[in-house]
C-alpha cells in the first residue's frame, strides 16, 4: 500500500529537490529559474496583500509571492499558494477560446511553487504544484496538476539516486523486451529501427543507450512546463508533463510523464477520456475520444482516436490509428489503421500500410513463448480477417485476401496477392497483382501519402513512389525467384545449380512459354508441407521487367533534360553495379553508405543524436541523385539481360517505350476505376446511372483520372522533345 506522509504545513511548497541531490552552488530554485528566467517580478505591497485577503486569498508567507508591473488585486480570488510563487503581468481582459470565455487572473485554486506569464486565465484548479505556465494559457476545471523531483516527461532516462528498474523502455517489435529502446523526445522513427536492429553488435547498442543518456541530465528538479497560448480545461490529472504552445487538452482522464510537442503552426489537440502515460506525442497531433497510450511514441501529424489502444509502440509521421489495438510495434510512417476489432502485435512495418477490420497480425498464443515477430515492407495490406502467425515477412505492397494463414509466411515476391486457397490445401501468389488489377490504388496511394505528409519541415526525405530502390532491387529478385520456380517447376528431372536453374527459368519466360496449364510451385514460401502456387508467373515475370526499365528511363529522361550528354551519363556509371538500399524509417539509404553510418556511431565521429539526424537530412539531399543512379544502373542492368546495352541508337526505342508503358499505366487507371461503373452488382442500388453518378461521381470527372491524363499529355511533349535531339 501506498505510505501516507504528515510534514509541518509550513513545509508544502519547499524541499522540491531533496538536499542530497542538489549540486553544489545551487539551491531547488536553480533549475526553475534556468527553465523561466523572467526577473521582473516584485513583492506585494502591504495593501495589495489586504486586498488579496480581502478577496478570500490565503498564502503561507505572503513575502514568496511576486507579482509583476500590471496588477490588480481583484483578479486574484479565492485562492491558496504555498511556496515560491510568480505571476506574471494580469491586464484587464479575458481569454476567449471558441465558446468559453474566462476572465484573466487566478480564481479559486490552490498553487504550490509555481510561475506564470502574463494574461493567464486559471479558473478552479484543485491543485497545481511546481508548473511554470507560459503567457496567455488557459486552465480551467482541473483536478489535478502536480510535478514530481524526478520527472523526465516520457524520456527514457534516469534522475540522480534512481535504480535502473525506473527507466521508461519501449519494448518495441518483440514481446520479449529484447529489442527494447530508450525513449526521447525528437526521436524518430528511423532512431527506433537502427537501435531495434543490430542486436548483437554490443559496441552499436551501448552508443545508443550513451547518446540518449547524454542528450539529457541526470540533474532533479525541472519543473512541468505549459507552453504559450494553451488551452485546458475539464481534465482530471496532468502529472510530469512538458506542453508546447498552443496545445488544445479537454476532458482528458490522465497526461502523465508525458512531453506534448505542439506550435503555432502545428498545434497538438487532446481529447475526451485520453488516458496517456509515459510517451513523447509530436508536433500536429489529434488524439480523441477515449484512447489509452502507455509506453509509446506517436510522430508528428499523426492520428490516434475512439478507444485506439497503443501499448509498447512508435507510430511514425501522418500515421492514423482508430478503435483498434496495437502492441509491441515499430510503425514507419503513413499507417492506416481504422477498425475496431483489428489487432497489431510484435510487427516492424514499413509504412504506407492499410490494416482492415478483423486483421490479426500477430499474436501472442501462436509459439511456445511471446517471442514471435513480423516483418512487412513499404505498401503491405492485411485485408478482412486475416490472421498471421509469428514469424512471417513480406516483400513491399503485399496484399493479403481474408483468411487464416496457420503457417509462417516468407514472402519475398513483391506487388503480390498472397491468398489461402483451403480447398485445393495450398498457398497461392500472384506476383505483380496490384500492376495487372489495381493500377489505380496503387498509383493514387502515392498520390495520396504525399499530400498528406503535412509535415512543415521535410528535412527528411519519405519515399512514397511505388518505383525506388528498394522496390525495384525486390523485382529483380522476384524475376529470379520467378525464373528458378519456373525451371524448378518444369524441368525436374534435369539436374541444375541454382544459378543454372535461373537461367534456364530466364530462357523460357523470354519465349513467352506457354504456363496456362503448367503448375508452378515456389518453395521457401510457407513453413508447411503444402505447396506453394505461383500463378501469372508470365505476365509477373515480364511486368517486373517493364516496370524496372520504365524505372530506369524515368530517370535517363531526368538527367538528359537537365543538359547532360547520353556519353557522359554512360561514362559516369562506368565499373558501378546497382547497390543494396535500407528503410530506415521511411527514408531510403544505400547500404554502403549505412554501414560506414555505423562505423561512424561506433567511432564515436558521430557522437550525438543531433549529428545522427544530421546525417539524415544530408543523406535527404543527396537521396534524389542518389536514386536516378541505381534508377540508370538497372536500367543498365536489365538491358544486359536482354542483350542490349544503352547507346544512342537505342534511346528512340528505350523512348518511345517508356511511353507506351505510361500510356498502358493510364489506361489501366481507367479500367481498374471503370470497373465500379460496369459491375450490375454495384449499380443494383442506385435507382439509375443519374443516381449513381450523384453519389459517386461520374467516371468522366475523376479528378485523379483526369490528372494521370493531363500528366501523360506532359510526358508525350518530353518524349517528342527528347527524340528531337537523337
């Protein structure tokens, strides 16, 4: 049970910072008078303190509380302080937020040792110890605001004299703990994925865990903080908490050790019944209507509402999770994630995802202990009711159909639609699916990620296009893992390599063999006995490659438009062969270059989480260029295989291929939409296509069809404008 404490009254609103833990030359003001160091307060006069008790005021020693040059006594009323207290200029107006309108002062509350700026209107606080509260906030109806010696404010640090077993960790894509963080304010998500990662390189971790000590003091005493222009009212317990500006809290249950990042540009809004502890929110937040986050980091601009449960997490940037729960997780940014009964547990997930309702992607009663996990890349979709099992991976934009997968899953063929089939007992893959039947989701997600990263500073770069580096090295791999199932799968009985076995799987999907009533199996897919079937190996096989080309001279159009020769292009990648690249967070970085990144933290030549985020935004500046590289050195590549190599001569037909691939991406948009148009079963419940079209919209007035098309016109003048000049 809790231990109940007597001390002298004449003690409450001192000894904030025990005397064993102040530092020398310092006294329990020092801190407080760092984080607020305004020093145009003054004592009361002899009748501003009659009037104060006039108005129902009552103070332990009048002499501690300060005032500053614009003050009236009237504006003070009803109210206890303990304790040094500081109240800044009070004008004779009132605050205004939406409906609520409040006079400036401080009215009917009790205050422990705590400063305020100017303007402020506090209105019926029950009690409010060791704040210090910026200009113009608004506080009303709240039970209780404390601030406690040791607070850290969701940091995962430690304050002088406290055990280790206090530090906050966020047990993060793994149940066991032993992929565990420290948590930090500023910290993002591409910090979580390099700690989580690497774990047995000892040296590595260690300089995480040193950084992050170091990024903060082990000095007691900050004081909560309340920043400019803050509205909150109607709210239970706030408890160890530092606010930004402009933050807008109502009707929440309990803000505890909690930093709130919030700007006059990015305001953060808590809502009703919130119940938050130990996490760090960011800039652009809105989090509603019941939620319960403990143990977690929720990036900027990002969404948690009705009842969603985040527990051991980090959702990354413009991320939004509704009604559902999610454990034990490390989230890139762009997750979406809506539905009640929808559940995420022990997952590291790329980004750009989509859970739908009923979606079990992990679980915790599926091994012999909770120590399962799964990995997913950029674009992956759980569709209705699909249960996962720990452990699984999936390549990028992995769609999966409703179903109960009993199996792990290792699914390394990108683009793919990944389905149960339980009456034939067997798994089945249609690689490049979202290519042949869902051009238009899969073009206007990207669209859509993109306009919806609100971000005011984008210092770091997001990939959001389907074709990148690490999108486009999975193809080349999938065209492999393709062309050995396919010779696998018909030439049994030869004996090859698996390296003789590719190339004889290349040979027959380069004559377009004929596979309509051939079984493909791929092995390695599904830890079960069952077979794993590939279907429209061919159309898969030969869309990876066009899209890899069209990739490819994307970026030669890119570079030629900007002046440089088709000789000088070619004599640049000379000896180069295309590279390795890492997620990390959502940024996409060479591997090369994030290894010797390591080596550098190890080193100690990067020593701060600063120089880390440093590295980020240079390697963000440099990530266009970098790209266009490996976009022309698999260009380079994936002529080789088709016994052609870059040449002038070639650049007409490269050319004009790409635009009929653009033209085919079009056309495909269109179809995937008109389809909606077409279906009987989706027109049976509209009176008429004129009721339809009212409810929709018509197909003709797609704002996004209309854009791809106008954009394609564009691409048609650079490719007329291109083959001008050969």
């Amino acid at each position: 049970m809790s231990v109940l404490k007597k001390r002298p009254l004449e003690h409450l609103g001192y000894d904030f910072i025990p005397n064993e833990f102040l530092q020398e030359g310092q006294d329990e003001y020092s801190l407080r008078f760092q984080q607020n160091p305004r020093n145009d307060y003054r004592d009361l006069t002899t009748n501003e303190v009659q009037e104060l008790i006039a108005n129902g005021n009552w103070s332990s020693d009048w002499s501690k509380v300060k005032v500053s040059a614009i003050f009236d006594p009237k504006q003070i009323q009803g109210c206890k302080f303990y304790g040094l207290v500081r109240i800044g200029n009070l004008s004779p107006s009132y605050l205004e937020y939406r409906n609520l309108q409040l006079p400036i002062g401080l009215y009917h509350s009790t205050i422990i040792s705590s400063d305020f700026g100017d303007d402020v209107a506090v209105h019926h606080i029950g009690y409010l110890s060791y704040f210090i509260v910026g200009n113009e906030v608004l506080l009303s109806q709240i039970k209780e605001m404390e601030t406690g010696s040791t607070a850290k404010f969701g940091n995962g640090i430690l304050r002088d004299g406290e055990e280790s077993g206090k530090r906050i960790q966020l047990e993060l894509c793994n149940e066991n703990g032993a992929r565990s963080v420290y948590p930090f304010d500023g910290m993002q998500a591409a910090d979580v994925y390099l700690w989580t990662r690497n774990r047995q390189d000892r040296a590595l971790q260690h300089r995480f865990e040193e950084l992050t000590d170091q990024k903060f003091g082990t000095q007691r005493g900050y004081y909560s903080q309340i920043g400019d222009r803050c509205v909150i009212k109607n709210t239970f317990t706030i408890k160890n908490v530092k606010i930004g500006t402009d933050a807008y809290i109502k009707g929440v249950n309990k803000l505890k050790n909690v930093t709130v990042n919030s700007s006059q540009e990015s305001y953060t809004q808590i809502g009703e019944g919130c119940e938050l502890v130990n996490g760090i929110i960011g800039y652009g937040c809105r989090i509603f209507y019941g939620v319960k986050a403990v143990r977690f980091i929720l990036a900027s601009y990002s969404q948690l509402k009705y009842g969603a449960r985040l527990i051991n997490s980090y959702l990354g940037d413009n991320s939004t999770i509704s009604c559902c729960e999610v454990l034990n997780s490390l989230i890139f940014p762009a997750h979406e994630q809506h539905h009640n009964n929808s559940f995420l547990c022990a997952a590291l997930v790329m980004g750009q995802s989509n859970m739908a309702a009923g979606a079990t992607v992990g679980s915790n009663h599926n091994s012999r202990a909770a120590d399962g996990e799964i990995i997913a890349g950029r674009g992956f979709w759980p569709g209705l009711c699909v249960s996962l099992k720990h452990n699984s991976r999936f390549a990028s934009y992995c769609l999966i159909v409703k179903g109960d997968f009993l199996h792990e899953l290792d699914i390394q063929l990108p683009f793919t639609l990944v389905s149960n089939d339980v009456q034939h007992d067997r798994l089945v893959l249609i690689p490049g699916y979202w290519f042949m039947y869902n051009m238009y989701a899969l073009v206007r997600n990207a669209n859509k990620y993109e306009a919806r990263d609100n971000r005011h500073f984008k210092n770091q770069y997001f990939e959001y296009d389907m074709l990148a580096p690490d999108t486009v090295n999975e193809m080349f791999s999938g065209m492999e893992t393709l062309a050995f199932a396919v010779s696998e799968s018909l030439q049994q009985e030869e004996d090859k390599t698996r390296e003789e076995r590719i190339v004889a799987g290349r040979a027959l999907l380069a004559n377009n063999i004929d596979l309509k009533d051939k079984t493909i199996v791929l092995s390695g897919a599904e830890n079960s006995r069952r077979p794993t079937v590939i279907q429209k190996v061919g159309e898969a096989y030969h869309l990876y490659r066009s899209f890899i080309k069209y990739y490819g001279v994307l970026h030669l159009m890119d570079a030629l438009e900007e002046g440089r020769s088709l000789d000088n292009i070619i004599e640049s990648l000379a000896g180069e062969q295309r590279t390795n690249w890492e997620n990390i967070g959502g940024q996409l970085i060479e591997s090369t270059a994030f290894q010797i990144f390591l080596d550098d933290i190890k080193s100690k030549k990067i020593d701060s989480w600063d120089d880390i985020h440093e590295f980020y935004h240079e390697r963000s500046k440099d990530y266009p260029l970098d790209k266009r590289k490996h976009a022309l050195l698999s260009l380079i590549e994936i002529l080789t295989l088709e016994g052609m190599e870059i040449s002038r001569d070639k650049i007409v037909s490269l050319l004009d291929q790409a635009l009929g691939h653009r033209i085919w991406i079009g056309e495909q948009i269109y179809k995937s939409r008109a389809k909606d148009y077409k279906n009987p079963f989706k027109n049976m419940v509209y009176a008429n296509d004129e009721e339809r079209d009212i409810v929709v919209g018509k197909l003709t007035e797609n704002s996004f069809i209309n854009q791809q098309q106008k954009e394609l016109e564009i691409f048609k003048i650079r490719v007329a404008n291109l083959k001008g000049q050969f």
